[in-house]
C-alpha cells in the first residue's frame, strides 16, 4: 500500500478569522482552512498554490457560509503521496474530504486545476455537488479546433511536467515560478510580492516540488487524450458557471464555447481585463456571482 509522505514544517501564513485543523483521508493527512458558519463551500485550489490562494475570497463568503479550503496532497500543509495526482484521484481526495468532515453535500469552487478535479467530481458524483463556480478553467468539452488552436498556451507545463525534471525546475529555478505568476496575471498589482513568495518556496519543497511534476505529468497522460477522445461523456447536471478572464493568457474565454450541449444548465460570464489569477484578481466578482449560482434552486 502507497503510503504518505512529508507535510511542510513551514509557518502557515495567518488570515483574518480563519481557522486551521487536519483530516485523514486515506493515508494521508489532510490540512483545511475554514472561516464562517452555515451552510458549507468548498474552495479547490490551484497549481503552484495552497488554501492561501482564496484569502481574498474568504471573508466575502464567510458572512454567509462556512468557507472550507483545502490543500491538496502534495500541497500546501497537506502530507504528500507518492501516487494519486491525476485527475479521477484528485476527485477522489475531494470526496474523501467531505466525508472525513460529515459533508453529504457542497457548493464547490474551483481555479483552474481545482476546477478541473471540481468538474470531474460534478460528473462522477453529482449528488454531492449542489452548485458549481468554475474559475480560468475550461469545461470538458472544448471545441477540439479551438483547443488545438490554443493548445500552445501550456508552453509553460513543459518545464514542470517531466519525469525527474520538473521537480528539478520547481525546487532550483524559483524565477521561473515566480515568473508565471507575474505572467498569469493582467494586472500585476492584485498579487502581492509576499503571495508570490508564500507560492514560490512552497512549491521548491522537495515533495511540494515531486508532487507538481506528477500532477503535470498525469494530465499529459490522461486528460489530453482523454478530451481529444471525449471520454467523458456523461452530461453535466450540476448548476455550473464559468467565470473566464477577458487576458487570461492560459484558458482565454474562447475555450469555454460549445459546453451547452453537454450540460444541463451550464454559463459562461468573462471578467473584464482579468487574467489567469481570478482570486487574487477579482474576488469580489466571484462572490457576486457565488451568491446569485447558490441560491438557485
């Protein structure tokens, strides 16, 4: 049996009003931040983040809900493991959460590669999802000419996404992370140089760092063909809206057309001058538009 690995040592950065506890799930130990009371919100990280990410978004829902964020394995304060990266298992790890925590059902929000696991887990166990945020993600169902049009816009994976070199690059090379983050935001200034830092030394952890190479590498593996191949075919019955950046220079707005066909109440709503990081960038929208999906019946 896989068992789990090194969780970071490294001081948890502090947050108003938020709360820190760990879980098991499966082998692993499981760090979640919460805020608020009520009914419960799941907020799904990134890649190269942790809970922090949703710092802005946090207070804006907390008044109402109890906001739960989080880490991933291999992520943040969560303990590592040596498999269980792709997509299906990062699903998985979702479900395990809301079960070590008493959770029949959530509202689910996820950034780009924790909407990606948000959509999987939508489609596998759609009775757990009452409503769905997407945020810089495309749903499962691009137009294949548009995505391979726009496929190039991955360049960057190519440095974190090989076997026994992408850990190389994220624990040796900061800039380059550091790099991406300026890169992936319009507007540079909505992200911090100590949030940039809090990302950058968390990924350079040595299993932070193999933990971000296997989930790069599982996504090559699995999900490319998997969405040339339409493999997932079931229709997507859970309320879902997309938030896109207008300048998101990875999933541009673009990306998010011909899902209709594949869900059964599915929108798309493009921030205005917004880039790839839409926590850092816009939270209020996304807890403007949280509030008007939630209270759909």
């Amino acid at each position: 049996m896989a068992t789990s690995h090194h969780a970071s040592r490294r001081e948890i950065p502090p947050a108003a009003g938020v709360r820190h506890r760990f879980v098991r799930v499966g082998d692993a130990r499981i760090h979640i931040a919460e805020c608020g009371d009520g009914d419960p919100v799941l907020l799904l990280h990134s890649f190269p983040q942790h809970w922090y990410a949703w710092r802005k978004v946090i207070p804006l829902l907390a008044r109402d809900y109890l906001v739960i964020c989080p880490d991933f394995p291999g992520s943040g304060w969560s303990e590592s493991s040596p498999d269980g990266y792709d997509t299906s298992a990062r699903a998985a790890a979702v479900l395990g959460i809301m079960d070590s925590l008493g959770l029949a059902r959530a509202r689910v929000i996820g950034h780009a590669w924790g909407a990606v696991a948000g959509f999987r887990l939508c489609l596998k166990s759609p009775e757990r999802v009452s409503h769905f945020l997407a945020l810089n993600a495309s749903h499962p169902w691009p137009l294949r000419r548009t995505a391979a049009a726009e496929a190039w816009r991955q360049w960057h994976t190519a440095f974190w996404e090989y076997p026994g070199i992408g850990r190389q690059v994220l624990r040796h090379w900061p800039a380059f992370t550091r790099f991406m983050f300026r890169h992936w935001a319009a507007d540079s200034s909505a992200l911090t140089a100590e949030a940039i830092t809090e990302y950058v030394e968390s990924s350079r952890e040595k299993e932070h760092a193999r933990a971000g190479e296997k989930l790069n590498w599982q996504y090559v593996l699995h999900d490319i063909p998997g969405l040339l191949l339409r493999r997932d075919r079931e229709v997507l019955t859970v309320p879902t809206v997309i938030i896109a950046g207008e300048r998101d220079v990875v999933i541009p707005p673009r990306l998010c057309r011909g899902g209709r066909g594949h869900a059964a109440e599915l929108s798309v709503v493009v921030a205005p001058g917004a880039g790839h990081l839409l926590p850092e960038e816009r939270p209020e929208l996304i807890a403007e538009t949280a509030r008007v999906l939630f209270a759909r019946q």
